[in-house]
C-alpha cells in the first residue's frame, strides 16, 4: 500500500468533471480518498493505480531537468479538514455576522476549490432540497456549497463537531 500511495504522491492525476469527489481525491492523492475508493470501488481503485503508474517519471530523467521544464510532479500534501479551516489553530478569514460566520476574499471559483478541498474524501449526498452539492464526511460532518446564498456570496455550509465554523462566504 506504502508504494501505491507514494506513487500518487509522486503523480498527479488530473480530475474528470464525472468523477465524485473520492476518485478525484484520489488521484490527487488523499490517502483517506484511496482507502475509501479501495473499500466502495476496488476496480476503479485499481483502474488509478494503473494511471498513476503511468504517470510516474521516468528514472532516466532526472529530478532537476523535470523541475526545469516548469511542470510541477508533487501536488500539495493532503490537509484535513481541521488544517483547511484553522491553519495554525485559527479560524480562517475574518469573522462575519458572528464568530461561526467567516468572511474570505474571493469568488465562486474559489468557493469551489475550497469546497472540493474540504470534501475530498466524503460522499456526495443525492435526493435532498439543499440547494447545491452535498458532501457527508467520513467523521460524521458534512459540507455543502451554494452558489449564492440569501446575503449574495457564495457560500460553504460546514457541520463539522469542533471546528466552530457553520458558513464560510466568499466576498470579492
């Protein structure tokens, strides 16, 4: 398992707009999205394994002359949740209407990088009313994300025990 998950670490796989957010956690190497997609879909678990392997640099070029060609072989280190919405032990952004309401600079795009982030190794959540994707967390927690919520922004709805964040919104 050690070698396939450094192979992920090594390769980065791009996303498909059909792949659910595990797969694509996956392929951008979340070890917890490997785990759950080897446990719910062995065959397409194999399937990413094998692209990756692809993928992996040749040992004929060296590590400089990749780094030279501008392309980037490491994707960033996989970040929980809690690292996502309290680097450093604080809250990010700054407080809103209330202490559980955070104000981020940005806009749909970044609400939507964010959100993929923070549901990266969850399932999506089908037949509801809530008004954009639903994502359940392997701890018990969700996120969602609205396009627009009643005050304008976007918005990302977080139900996680212990993170003291319900709303984050992106103000341009």
């Amino acid at each position: 398992m050690l070698p396939f998950l450094l192979t992920l670490l090594l390769a980065h796989a791009p996303c498909a707009p059909t792949d659910g957010t595990v797969v694509c956690g996956c392929k951008q190497g979340s070890p917890t999205a490997c785990e759950a997609l080897r446990v719910s879909d062995p065959k397409k678990a194999a399937e990413i394994e094998q692209a990756v392997a692809k993928a992996e640099p040749s040992p004929t070029q060296p590590q400089t002359q990749q780094a030279q060609s501008g392309q980037t072989t490491v994707p960033p280190p996989y970040k929980s949740i809690e690292e996502l919405l309290r680097p450093g032990g604080r809250l990010i952004g700054t407080g809103g209407s209330s202490s559980k309401i955070r104000i981020i600079k940005g806009g749909l795009q970044d609400a939507e990088k964010l959100f993929e982030q923070l549901s990266g190794s969850g399932t999506r959540v089908t037949g509801t009313s809530y008004p954009g994707p639903l994502v359940r967390l392997p701890n018990g927690g969700s996120v969602g994300l609205r396009s627009s919520s009643t005050s304008g922004p976007p918005t990302i709805d977080v139900t996680v025990q212990g993170i003291g964040i319900r709303e984050i919104k992106f103000i341009p």
